[in-house]
C-alpha cells in the first residue's frame, strides 16, 4: 500500500507540473502532452487500487464502489487513447518531416549534411553520397572534418566550424567558404560551403549545404592564365608585363637602385613564316622563349609582348654592365641555328636585336623607360650591333 501511494503521489506530482506549464502559457510539445495524459491515467489507475482495497476492508460499499471504478475505467481508457493519439500525431509529423526532409535532400543538385550539437553527422543526402563517395550509413555518427576534409585542415576546419556548445554558432555560420574536400578514394577536390544553423528540440544544429566547384575553379584559373599570359610561350603577355615593370619601377623608386629593361626583337623571323609556314614559325618562337629564360635569373621577367618581339625586365642592377652581360648572352643564344622544321629544310638561322633602357636614367615611368628601351632595339637592328644602350 505504502508503495502504491509513492507512485500515485509521483504521478499527482508531474500532473500538477504539467498543468502548471499550460497554465503558464509555456508552449508544450505533443511528446509533453502525450506524457501528462498518460500520467493522468496512471494516476487514475492509482485510485481505482486504492477505491478497491477501501472496499476491500469495508470503507466503501459494494455499489458505489461499482459505480465510481466504472466511471473511474472509462476515464483511463480514454486517457490512454488521448495519449496515443497524440504521441502517434507527434510520430506522424516527425515521420512527415523527415520525408519531407528526405525528399528535399534527393532533389537537390548539392550536398546536404545536417551535424547535431556534438558535431556528428545525423543527415547525409545522396548528392552527398554522390560528391564525397560515401554512402549514408558509413557517413552517419562520423565527425564532418574527419570524414571529408585533408588531413593538413582539418584541426583548422573544427575549430572554425565550433557547434558543440549548446547555441554556440561557430564563427562561420550564415557564411559561405571554400574548402579543400576529401573523397573516399583519396582524391582531393575543392569545395564550397554554405553554413546555417537551426535549433531543433533547443539544440543546435548546423546545416552544410556543399558544392564540388573543382571543375569550375580549374576554369577560372585557365581563364585567368589566357588573361595573363601568352598561349604560345606560356610567358608573361603584355598585360601582366607591364604591371610587372610597373611594380618593378615602384620598388626602385623606393629603395633607390637602378633596373634594366631589355627589348628585343627576332631577325629575320619573318622570312621563316613565309618559306617554312606559320608551325614552324610557332616553333622557333617557343624555342626562342626557353633560350631567353635560360639566360636570366628566376627573379626576372620574360615576357612575349608581340608577334616577334621579347622584353625582359631586370629589377635590380649593380650597374649598366649587368644589362649588357645578360643583353649579350641573350643575342648570342638566339644567334645559335635552330633545328630544322623538316627533312626538306636546314636549320633555321635568325638572331636578334636588343636594345637597353635604365632606370632611371633613361626614364622615371613606365611609358618612357619602354620607349627607350625600343628606340635603342631599332638603333641596334640598323646597326647590326645585336644590342645598344638607349642614348639621348
């Protein structure tokens, strides 16, 4: 008996705590109303034990006993199918919003992953199986940064991506990243991130929608190198070389030492194309770009900035020797016969022409010092000097 009334006093006890909440204006889930109907019952159930030992030892008659414990039955019954009810509504809805979920995640074209407080993986979609090559249950429960990032990142990416706190955010939340990605047969791919956060049950979870942008920044890499380089050669093309020059004059104004600029031009470039075709043309052009770089130091500038015609930027020079030494080992390099195109021709014989401006002697911006530097080039194409300096 002492036992029964313990368990209908608990009972009495959350009752009263529920009834209260609702008074309250807290607003209750169907789990929490499914659980106060199903505490009524039980404390209902507790006074139809304690009616029956009353008339069990003569505290109540035989009649009213029958009445009250039918009434008494009626009211569990129907506690007990108001909290089914209501828990099979609240299974329900889950189970329609996890379809709902499931649905959205198979339309998409992007990985969804959803991670829990804990930073565990609880939703995985198959664009996600799909990018990453794993399957939902190998995915499920594994921590994001150990399943799908490179080892080299991913103490960084977890310290970023913090939502093991409660509310915490993290400190990427409602951003959108770039990311070195992992896939299941080690192949390392680059990703894009969309991260939001949704408090579902009062705990935070984090919702990563990913993107495989691999192929896409591979373009754009392409399209910035035929923006800044020549297709031929694979040199610096006239755009990149002027900004190179530009920074380059920059850097002498402010620590006050000269640089050279070297123009050339090939000779008798033109009769090649002409007598042999434009490959053979295409050929002696990217041959004559590799003997140019052999001749400089890595901390120099080659670039391609016309059909035939090569400048090269020295951005620190002891002095106007330093130029004429490279200027020199530069035509003597072109100088030298190039292989034959074909069985039928010889070998190609061409040459070049140079001409040397200094910074700043020879001119205290861009424009000027590359006049020179061109003016001198055709003073040494007339002369067949192979390179002079500019002079006034």
């Amino acid at each position: 008996m002492d036992f029964l009334l313990s368990i209908q006093s608990l009972s009495f006890a959350l009752l009263l705590v529920g009834i209260g909440l609702a008074f309250a204006g807290v607003r209750l889930s169907g789990w929490v109303l499914g659980w106060m109907l199903l505490t009524g019952a039980l404390l209902l159930q507790g006074f139809r034990s304690i009616l029956s030992y009353f008339m069990e030892n003569g505290g109540v008659d035989a009649s009213t006993y029958a009445v009250v414990n039918d009434w008494m039955g009626l009211g569990f019954s129907l506690l007990i199918v108001g909290a089914m009810h209501m828990m099979r509504d609240v299974f329900a809805r889950h189970r329609l919003a996890e379809e709902r979920l499931r649905v959205i995640g198979a339309a998409a074209q992007d990985a969804i992953i959803m991670m829990d407080n804990g930073g565990k993986i609880a939703f995985w979609n198959e664009a996600a199986q799909r990018i990453f090559g794993y399957a939902e249950q190998e995915a499920r429960g594994k921590k994001l940064h150990e399943l799908i990032v490179p080892a080299p990142y991913r103490s960084d990416f977890e310290s970023r991506l913090d939502v093991a706190g409660g509310m915490v955010e993290g400190n990427v939340v409602g951003k959108t990243l770039e990311l070195a990605g992992l896939r299941k047969d080690g192949t390392e791919i680059i990703t894009e991130h969309s991260i939001s956060g949704v408090s579902i049950g009062r705990k935070w979870h984090t919702i990563c929608i990913v993107r495989d942008i691999t192929e896409r920044k591979h373009f754009e890499e392409r399209i910035q190198h035929l923006a800044n380089y020549d297709n031929l050669t694979g040199l610096p093309n006239r755009m990149l070389f002027f900004d190179r020059l530009s920074q380059s004059i920059n850097l002498a104004q402010r620590n006050r030492h000269e640089l050279a600029l070297i123009y050339l031009d090939l000779d008798r470039f033109k009769s090649v194309n002409d007598t042999r075709g434009h490959d053979a043309g295409d050929a002696v052009l990217k041959a004559a770009a590799d003997r140019i770089q052999a001749q400089v130091r890595e901390s120099d500038t080659v670039a391609r900035v016309g059909g035939d015609e090569f400048a090269v930027i020295l951005p620190k020079i002891a002095g106007p020797q330093d130029a004429a030494l490279v200027a020199g080992k530069i035509v003597d390099a072109l100088c030298a016969r190039f292989p034959a195109s074909d069985a039928v021709h010889g070998e190609i014989d061409i040459g070049a022409s140079a001409g040397i401006a200094i910074f700043p002697g020879n001119g205290e911006d861009m424009e000027a010092l590359f006049k020179a530097a061109d003016s001198a080039m055709y003073k040494a194409k007339q002369s067949g000097e192979g390179f002079r300096f500019f002079r006034e």
